[in-house]
C-alpha cells in the first residue's frame, strides 16, 4: 500500500517537501470494518484548508499520518454484517491505495446505475454543494439571473447548469482560460461567459450582465466577490461557497470595497457548507440523475492516473488545470 503523509504545513503554495509518498503494509479489517482497494480519489480545494493548522469547519490534516479525502473502491476483505467482496463503496479514506474502513462510514454504491467516479463529482459532494448552494442557500427562482465563478469547474458547471434547467433568466460564467469560457457557453448553455484573466472582472459582469444578476454563487472571492456585489440587483443574494483565490494566501486579504450596496439593495449574503445540506442528497439524485442520464446536464472530468500524481492532481486544482471534477484514477 502506498499513502500520502503530510510531513509540514504548506506556507503558501504547498510545496513537493511538504508530502511524503509512504510504503505501508496492508492491514486485515478489524470487526465491523471492510479493506477497500480505492479506485477512485477526490481531489478538492477545501484540502488545502485542512493542510493548515488553523481551526475551521474540518480537522487540520495531522503531520506524519496520511491524509484523508472523499474515495471510491472495491471491498476486497469484509469484516462487517451487510458488506461482500466485490461490493463498491464511497468513503474517506483517500489519498491512499488500501483503506481499512469502518463499515459505518462506508456507503454502497452502484457501478450500474452511474460511473463510478460520478458519486465524487456530478453526483456527489460537489454536485450537492451546487445543488444545495443554488437552490436552498441562494433561494434561486425561476426568473432570476445568476453568475457563478469558477464556472467550468466541478461545483460551478452544475450551478450554471442547473440555474438554466430551472429557468435562470440569464446564467453568466467566469473561468480561468478561454478555452473554458467556449465550453460553458458552447456545450454547457451559459448565455455569457468571460476570461477573468483578460481584464476586469467589474467591467465583463458588466457586459456580460448589463441588467444585473440576482444570485452570485461565489468559488473564488476577491475581486469576484467585489464585482458580484456591485452588479446585484435588489434583493439579490450572495452564496459564499468558496475563496479559492485566497488560499495560498500569506497575508489578510482585502475585502470588497463596496459593502454598502448590502445595505443599499438589501442583499443577503450567506455561507454554504455541503455538510450541512446531505438532508438533499435524494432529492438531489432524483432531480440531478435523470439530466445527466438524458445528457440534458453535461459533466466533464480531468482524470489524473495513479497515486504517485495524486499530489500533482491536487496542486493542479489549484491552478486550474482541471475543467469539471477533478479525479484521480489508480
Ligand atoms: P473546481 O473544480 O472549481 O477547481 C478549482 C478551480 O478554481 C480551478 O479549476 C481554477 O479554474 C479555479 N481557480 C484557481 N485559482 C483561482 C483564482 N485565483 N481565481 C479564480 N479562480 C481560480 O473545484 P470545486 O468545484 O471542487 O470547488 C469550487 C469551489 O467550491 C472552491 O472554492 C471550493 O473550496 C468550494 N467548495 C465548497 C464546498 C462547501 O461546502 N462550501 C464544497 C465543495 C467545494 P480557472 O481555470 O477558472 O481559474
């Protein structure tokens, strides 16, 4: 078995000598406990929150041990009422090869009913953070209009696209290359989308959205965070799901300069935590599962091979390497 150990807490861009790939022997599940062979590992922005020491709404990583993060594999040993070999489960014990997993923190999946690598992504974690982001904490109605950043990847296309499925009056998307901005617009039905990295991002919301938006779903902060809350209408309301431009940061970042227009259009601004939202989860499935099925809702993602990558996959998270979900494959 080989698993990834956090060996330092990142300063910065985490670095190489941060990690250790490490050998270890596979274990024997214990009672109510099953080895799982992983075949499938997440690899996600909040990671590189729990990297650091500070407290937040999951335990930092603990140095020296291996890390953890949504997975999918095969039971190859069961110790555990319920669970056979050959059975597929989705657990949290990534960033390894072998997990030896509590059979409580297992759940079944059905390789039939979906790609294996789907109950991380399009239907999993990321897609219930869109779903529950979208509709639960950013109250969206049909009407409205929506921008998302983060636009083509695995949160923010289904945001986009379950915005447009459910009557979005116009859905506008940000993104990292303009490779990206063609998909979402192209493939996946955003009305506009633009390049953050080619100007402005206040003057192409603008553009994008001159009579603008009622619900900002937010993966990035900054200086999209800025833009949004200048372009909401009244009433419209801020889903504050990630920063992902911050998390590298060394020094406090700056905060919007504009906050006053809360208070001017009465906008509300709220955090989504996907924890919070699992209460969802089937109906998620219920509504989301069929889209995909009938190719109504597109999903893309970038697969990384073999576990050796898995810290290269997760640093390419971070820079935008992926469109869609980003998946490590062993
Ligand atoms: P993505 O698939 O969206 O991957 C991250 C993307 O962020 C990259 O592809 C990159 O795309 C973009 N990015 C990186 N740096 C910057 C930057 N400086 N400015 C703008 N964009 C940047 O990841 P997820 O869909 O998994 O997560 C999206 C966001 O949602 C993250 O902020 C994450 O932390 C958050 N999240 C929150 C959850 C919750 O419960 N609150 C649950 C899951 C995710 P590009 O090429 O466009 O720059």
């Amino acid at each position: 078995n080989r698993e990834w150990h956090l060996l330092s807490r990142p300063a910065g861009w985490p670095k190489p000598e941060d990690f250790a790939l490490v050998e270890t022997e596979v274990e024997q599940p214990g009672p109510g406990q099953v080895l799982v062979r992983n075949q499938y590992l997440s690899v996600d922005p909040y990671m590189r929150g729990r990297m650091s020491a500070a407290k937040s709404y999951v335990a930092p990583y603990e140095l020296g041990e291996p890390m953890q993060g949504g997975a999918v594999g095969e039971v190859v040993a069961s110790n555990a009422e319920g669970f056979a070999v050959g059975d597929h489960v989705l657990h949290f014990l990534g960033w390894r090869e072998y997990a030896v997993v509590a059979a409580k923190q297992a759940v079944k999946v059905d390789p039939e009913a979906a790609p294996l690598s789907t109950y991380l992504g399009a239907l999993g974690m990321t897609g219930l953070t869109a779903y529950a982001g979208l509709l639960r904490v950013g109250a969206f109605k049909e009407g409205d209009a929506v921008f998302v950043s983060g636009a083509a990847g695995a949160v923010g296309s289904q945001v986009g696209q379950i915005a447009k499925l459910k009557g979005a009056s116009r859905v506008i998307g940000s993104a990292g290359s303009d490779e990206k901005v063609k998909l979402l617009v192209e493939e996946y039905g955003f009305d506009a989308a633009f390049n953050y990295k080619n100007g402005p991002v206040w003057e192409q919301l603008k553009e994008a959205a001159p009579d603008g938006i009622d619900v900002y779903f937010d993966n990035v902060g900054g200086e999209h965070l800025e833009a949004a809350i200048g372009a909401l209408n009244l009433r419209g309301r801020v889903v504050i799901c990630g920063m992902i431009s911050q998390y590298n940061a060394t020094e406090p970042t700056p905060g919007p300069r504009n906050m006053v227009k809360i208070l001017q259009n009465r906008l509300r601004v709220e955090g989504v935590l996907v924890g919070d939202h699992y209460d969802l989860q089937s109906e998620f499935v219920q509504e989301v599962g069929p889209w995909i099925r009938s190719g109504e809702m597109k999903y893309r993602e970038t697969v990384v091979e073999g576990i050796e990558n898995n810290l290269e996959a997760f640093l390419g998270v971070l820079r935008g390497d992926n469109t869609g979900k980003m998946i490590v494959k062993l």
